[in-house]
C-alpha cells in the first residue's frame, strides 16, 4: 500500500499521515524533513538559491540529519523551498524517496504495510502510480493561523503577519517552479481543510480510501 499526500505549506500533511500510518500500520516519510535539512545544510555552506551550494548540500545529507533540531523552524522551510526549486537538486532526492516508498524500513512494530509520503510532488513525480493521492489544502490565511498557534504552543516567539507573508511566499515559490511545482494530481482527491478539524480530515481520508479500495 503506498498512499501520497500532497498540499501547501502548513495543510495539515503531517498530522494526517501520522494517523494514517497508525491506521494503516506503514512506514511514514515527511519529505519536506529532507528538504529542510538540504537547506540548513546549505545555509551552513552559502547561499540557498545557488545551485553549486544546494547540489554539494543535497551531496551530502546523511540519515541523520533529518532528526536534527532547527529542521522545523520558519528559516529551514524557507531555504528548503530554495533548493526545492532546483532541478538537479530534487534529482538526487528523488531516488531516496522512491526506494523509501518501494522498500519501506520496519517501524516499532516490526515489519509495515506499505508507506505513505507527504510533500509536494508524491502523487505527480515521486509515487505516480500510488493506487491513493491525496491533496491537503486550505486558505492561507488558515494555515498561518494554525501555524502561528503551533509556534506558540511551543513557546516560541512568533508575528501572526510575518507567518502569512512567509506562507505566500512560499506557496508562490512551490507552485511557480519550473520542476515537479506543487499541483495536485489529476487522480488525486482533494481535500479543502479550511473548515475542518483534524479528524475530520482524517475521516474524509479514510472514506476516500475504503472508496477506492
Ligand atoms: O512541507 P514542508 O513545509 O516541510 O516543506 C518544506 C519545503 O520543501 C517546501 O516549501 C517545498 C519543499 N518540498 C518540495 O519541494 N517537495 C517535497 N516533496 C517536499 C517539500
């Protein structure tokens, strides 16, 4: 079973595949960790738009950084969504995300059923031919607010205005490039969850799912 989320910054992907790999039993990847930490890395190295930077940085990503601190903060999202928009970056990415699809790693309960991603391109380049595509959405301005709260809930500082205005750049920046741009698949269910709580989301999953199965 291979189920792809796709959806904007801040949708709610990673709740929803979280409980949909505890429903389902899989092995869970967030491949926007990946480009978050290909662009920490970068900011180690120069600038993120430059491709020679971003190309060594995506060179050099190890397992192990992705669990490290800092990959959730506003500044990695937005050097990952730089080096996001370079070609011959999300190349070398893109082999790692196919293989953790196709061969997906044992969890805590051993042996998995399948795998679901979630990022920007699952459903159109990564897993094109995953039997279940889902596209997350909602208006930026809710997904700020829910951003702007999780901030706060982790006690961290955070300006509700300079949230929106990072979100739509970010959003401009995925959907405009020229490489696999956040779209949703033709075959993908869209799910706008501006007026909808977390389970509900979650419920309108599964009912898409148990449609198709
Ligand atoms: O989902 P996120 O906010 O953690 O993703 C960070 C950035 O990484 C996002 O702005 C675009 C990029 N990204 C991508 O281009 N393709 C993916 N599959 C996942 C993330």
């Amino acid at each position: 079973m291979i189920i792809a989320v796709d959806g904007p910054a801040a949708s709610g992907k990673g709740t929803l595949t979280r409980k949909l790999a505890e429903h389902f039993n899989l092995a869970r990847l967030d491949t926007g960790m990946i480009y978050r930490a290909v662009g920490l890395k970068a900011l180690e190295i120069g600038d993120p738009a430059d491709e020679n930077v971003a190309v060594e940085a995506a060179r050099s990503l190890a397992f192990d950084d992705l669990d490290q601190a800092g990959l959730r903060d506003e500044a990695a999202g937005k050097a990952a969504s730089q080096v996001a928009a370079i070609p011959a970056v999300r190349d070398i990415l893109l082999k790692f995300q196919r293989n953790f699809a196709t061969n997906p790693p044992n969890n805590k309960n051993g042996p998995v059923n399948g795998a679901v991603l979630d990022g920007r391109d699952i459903g159109t380049v990564v897993c094109p031919d995953a039997p279940y595509k889902l596209f997350i959405s909602a208006s930026s301005e809710v997904r700020a607010e829910r951003r702007y709260k999780e901030l706060q809930e982790r006690g961290e500082e955070a300006i509700r205005s300079a949230i929106l205005r990072d979100i739509i750049d970010r959003d401009e920046r995925d959907r405009s490039r020229t490489v696999a741009p956040l779209e949703p698949a033709t075959d993908a269910e869209i799910i706008d969850t501006s007026d909808m709580d977390a389970d509900a989301v979650f419920a309108a999953a599964l009912n898409f799912i148990s449609s198709q199965s």
